[in-house]
C-alpha cells in the first residue's frame, strides 16, 4: 500500500506542476474583431498607405462579412481557396465583391481625410474601387512591389484615362521645372550682383 | 521482433512523405501488424504445441521474406500487405519460441519471465535503433536488418525437452484485459509522442529516438526496484495509475521543448515495469495449458496496440485540422501587422503559402520560406522576431493538437483499475 500511495502523491505533483506552470492554459493567439476600429497611424509613403489602405478594406470587408480579416484574406489568396469560404459560407461572389468594395471606398476615404492620399494614387485607387470587377481588385491587392502595384493600377485605368492623368501629371511638373529654371537664374543673377 | 513496433513507429514520419499519406493513414502500418499478429498468435499456438521447432522456422522465413517485401515497397498498401504477412511469420516466431523456451526452463511462467526481460530489452533498443537507421541510411533499413533473422533457424534443430502439462483450473480473465487496457494507453505514449516530436516539433528521427529512450530507461531502472515489490494489486495498480499520469502529463504540457516530456515518460517507464511483468505473472498462472496462454496474453497486449491506434489517431487527427485553422488565422494576423515592408510580407506570404502547400495538412517548416526571402536593410531583426513568434505559435498548436489523444489515451490506461480490482477481490 505504501507503494500506491507513494505514486499517488508523485503523480498528484507531477499533474499539479504541469497545471500550475500553464499546461492547461493552452489558447491560440486571438484575432482581433475586425468591426472594433483600430487606431490608424497613416504612414509616409505610398506604398505603406496602400498597404494601410488595403488591411482597413479587409476590416471592413471582414466585419460586413462577419468573419475575420485572416479567413477573408486567406480565402482570397486563390480562386479554389475564395470558392472554398464561399461555399463554407453561404455567401455569393456578388457579396464578396459588395463587402470588399465597400471596405476599400471607406478606406480610402479616410486615408483622404487624414491627407495621407492625394494626387495621381489617388485618382486611380479612387477609380478602381468604383469600376474594377472582383478579379482586378483582388489581383491589384496580390501586387508584390509598389511599382507592380501602380503598373496594374495605370493598367487597369485604361489607357485614355491614364494618358489624361499623367498628362496632366507632366504638365504640372514641367511647369514645376519652369518655376525651378526662373529660381535658378534669379540665385545666379543676385550672386552676380553680390560679386 | 519485440522491438520491432518501436523501431518502425520512428520511421513513420518518413513513410508518410515517402507514400504522400496522411498520419492517420500510415498509422495502418502498426494496426495491420498488430492486428494480425494478435488473431496469428492462437493458431499458431497449438501448431506450436504440437512441433515447435518446425513452427519457429517456418515462422522466422515468412517474418524475414516479409521484412524484405516491406523494405522494397512501392506503394502504401503493398507495405501494409507485406506487414500483414510479416506478422503471420512473428506470430508463428513468438509462439515457437516461447514453446522452445518453456520446453528448455521446465514451465510457461519461466519462458514467460524471459520472454518479458527480452520484451524490455526490446523496448528499450527499438526507438533508439529505428532513429539510428532512419536518419543515418533510410526507413527501408528497417525492414531490411530484420531480414538476417532467417539464420537462427538452426537453432530450431535443437531437440527440446517435454511439453509442460497445464494444472487446469478456471481462467481468469482481469489479468489479460488489463494488459490490453494499458498496452492501448501505452500507445499513445510512443506512437503519438513519437509523431509529435517529429511532424509536429519537426525533431529529425535521430533527436526523437534519443528523447523517447527516456521511457524505456525508466521502465529498467524502476524494474530492479519494482522485482522486490512483487506483483500485489496495489503495486500493479500504483503501475496503472503511473501510465495514466504519464499520459496526462503529456496532454498539459507547459511548452513544446523536449525537456517537458521526460518526466511524463519516466511516469510511464516506471508504471510499465510495475504493472507489466507482474500482470503477465498473474495472466500465466500456471493454470492452463500454458503455451496457449502465453499467447494469449502476448495476443491480448497487440489487440490493445490495436485498440490504442484505432481511437486514439482519429482524435489526434480531427483536433490537429481544428489547431491547423488556428494556427492559420493567428499566423496570418502576425503576418499582417508585422513592422516589415509590404512586398517583404507579401514576399513572405506566399514562400509560406507554398510551405503550407507542401505540407498537405500538416504542420509546416518555416525556416525553408524565412531563408529564401531576403528582408529589407535594417529589418533582420523584425524579421527573426517574427519567425521566433511564428514558430512558438505552430508549436504551441501542435502540442496541443496532441492532448485530446494523450488524455483519452490516460483515460484508457487507467481503466486498467477495475480489472486490476476485480481481480484483487476475486483473490481475496
């Protein structure tokens, strides 16, 4: 009996140490609820504010959605995976492309109001949250680099459009250039007269 | 033979890549074995009974052919196939041997004794021989050294002395069914610790064959103390109570390094060698036709390998897709909100995408995405940080996608108490 009772107590210890220490405890890391507003700090930088851009349009999204941002952009990361959540889901493609559309409009309309966007990015993320399909902005949000990012957003602006606004664009920085010319020779003519 | 349920549980891991399986796929690799070699085991008894030496060398041919079938599998199902065979062939082995045995000590109970000294010795070579060959040549290496087995027959040409005659008398079944409980529990202590420490801690064969020989150095250090305790039934359940404890221990553990699973495996070791030799003892008992026992009780130890694997791997595999979309979701989160640069992350993203790809549904390795990405100048150290918490997040998940099974695996072992206590009462 001594025996038994002896083992009862190494193992009563042994249970309580692994409990006491944690074991039990086991949770994984929570996700955070996509419809509580996070604190935005909007970067510099296009690229940061587009990556900004993107993960607010994903709260959005998941919140109307109501899963989590990590399932939505998992779901979205290829077509069986996006057909997978959907059909797990109930939800129609039609829905998806209302919920994601709509996260990026109140994205962007933010990152306006906090001045973070402005300009030609501006213009052209403006323009493909309201006429892009489904396909486009979900490419557009798979961009690696900054500059492939702005090479799909040209792209898809249509060639008319995107001629007007970086024609646009040119006109203003070579009147830019002007202004800079007229500077130039105004320093070069006050340094001849300071000689 | 004894060893050899140890020895390929540490090639498992590689089995299952090499047949693109699923865990609980490649577990039929142990249950087709187990389970044939326990239906094997009363036939080939009374063949055994009868001509010993015929049956023990016609036994270590089809174990060895066998063995070399396996070694040369191409498919899952011809492996299975071949391990169904190859256990005819060790139960036609076993049961000759333990005839041979008993027919050269004078009784059952004394070939039983060395039978069971063998059976530790076994236990306590195979995880470390299955890593050894594993890592240093393959996982067919394991087949193939059992393959030599063939050159004992001569011994079998040894004339052995008279069939031992059984005293009769009523069996008693408490003994046997408690062996079958603690064997089922006692699988969950070295097929799932051994899966756990090498699919989910990602341990090479070699590292989880040193850190599962834990147990069996327990079991031979407690057993020159637990031979002097002799075999009452608070000492045998005291053993059943150290096996459910160890098995529990293993579904709490506080963290995923190695040293959390050596004082649940010294739990186990020391509870195998005091409940193990001493229900053996009583299963044999002198009171039947002992050759037809022994099997018996080695038959009633392999149904509960069976029944172990057979509940126990399902659980273990539906609660690790539960933690596998967990791990998923606060990885992504990580990710995400991870200081790196966006094309960094997306960079990332997609390396680990194809790990996960890669894995089919089982954990992935990190360090194959984390290496081939090369971070921006002055965020190496955000980048470490992140992998440090990627990985503590998917070992955190696989420990804990094991504890389902560890606890139902304790709950199975300590079922052993009431046939212990039957037992004890019907004595009394």
């Amino acid at each position: 009996m001594r025996v038994l009772a002896l083992t009862v107590a190494v193992c009563a210890a042994v249970l309580g140490t692994y409990l006491a220490l944690g074991g039990a405890d086991y949770k994984p890391s929570a996700v955070a609820d996509p419809c509580e507003p996070r604190e935005i700090d909007w970067p510099d930088g296009t690229e940061l504010v587009l990556e900004q851009i993107g993960k607010s349009a994903l709260d959005g999204a998941a919140c109307e959605l109501q899963v989590t941002r990590e399932d939505l952009l998992i779901a979205l990361a290829d077509p069986e995976t996006r057909a997978d959540f959907l059909d797990e889901r109930q939800i129609s493609d039609s829905e998806l492309e209302a919920a994601l559309r709509g996260g990026l409009e109140r994205a962007h309309d933010d990152a306006v109001e906090a001045g973070a966007l402005s300009g030609i990015p501006e213009f052209l993320i403006a323009q493909v949250i309201e006429h892009a399909p489904l396909e486009v902005i979900v490419d557009i949000a798979q961009s690696e680099t900054g500059q492939e990012l702005a090479a799909k957003l040209a792209e898809f602006a249509g060639s008319e459009t995107a001629q007007d606004a970086f024609g646009t664009a040119q006109e203003a920085i070579a009147q830019g250039q002007d202004v800079l010319e007229e500077g130039k020779e105004t320093i070069e003519e006050l340094e001849g007269l300071v000689d | 033979m004894l060893a050899d349920s140890s020895i390929v549980t540490l090639a498992l891991p590689d089995i299952l890549v090499e047949f693109d399986s699923t865990v609980l796929g490649i577990s039929w690799v142990l249950t087709a074995f187990n389970l044939v070699f326990a239906l094997a085991l009363l036939p080939a008894a009374i063949l055994a009974r009868r001509v010993p030496g015929p049956t023990w060398a016609i036994g270590l041919v089809v174990f060895a052919l066998a063995s070399a079938a396996c070694a040369v599998a191409a498919t899952g199902g011809f492996l299975i196939g071949a391990r169904c065979v190859q256990a005819i062939g060790g139960a036609a082995v076993v049961s000759g041997a333990i005839e041979l045995l008993a027919r050269t000590t004078g009784t059952h109970q004394a070939a039983a004794r060395l039978w069971g000294t063998a059976g530790l010795a076994g236990l306590a070579l195979g995880p470390a021989l299955g890593g050894i060959l594993t890592e240093a040549l393959s996982w067919e290496s394991i087949f193939y050294v059992q393959a030599p087995l063939i050159l004992l027959i001569p011994l079998a040409l040894r004339t052995p002395g008279p069939a031992e005659r059984g005293a009769g008398g009523k069996i008693e079944p408490q003994p046997e069914i408690a062996l079958a409980l603690l064997s089922a529990g006692l699988t969950g202590a070295i097929f799932l610790l051994v899966v756990m420490l090498t699919e989910g801690w990602r341990y090479s064969p070699l590292e989880a064959a040193a850190v599962v020989t834990a147990m069996p150095i327990a079991t031979v250090i407690a057993g020159t103390f637990a031979s002097r305790l002799g075999t009452g039934p608070p000492v045998l359940a005291a053993g059943a109570i150290a096996i459910a404890t160890g098995l529990a221990a293993l579904g709490i553990l506080p963290g995923a390094d190695w040293w959390w699973v050596i004082g649940p495996q010294i739990l186990v070791g020391a509870g195998i060698a005091l409940s193990l030799p001493g229900l053996t003892d009583r299963a044999l008992g002198g009171r039947d036709p002992a050759g037809r026992r022994a099997s018996g009780t080695i038959a009633a130890r392999h149904v509960g390998v069976v029944v172990g694997i057979v509940v126990l791997t399902p659980v273990f595999d539906s609660q690790l897709q539960v933690e596998y979309d967990d791990v998923q979701r606060s990885g992504t989160a990580l990710l995400l909100d991870a200081p790196l640069s966006p094309g960094t992350k997306i960079d990332l993203g997609e390396a680990i995408g194809e790990e996960v790809a890669a894995a089919d549904g089982a954990l992935p390795s990190l360090t194959p995405a984390f290496t081939s990405i090369e971070p921006e100048s002055g965020q190496d150290e955000t980048y470490a940080e992140l992998k440090t918490d990627l990985e503590d997040e998917i070992d955190a998940a696989a420990t804990h996608a094991f504890s389902p099974a560890f606890l139902a695996a304790a709950a199975i072992a300590l079922l052993a108490l009431v046939p212990i206590g039957a037992s004890a009462r019907r004595r009394a």
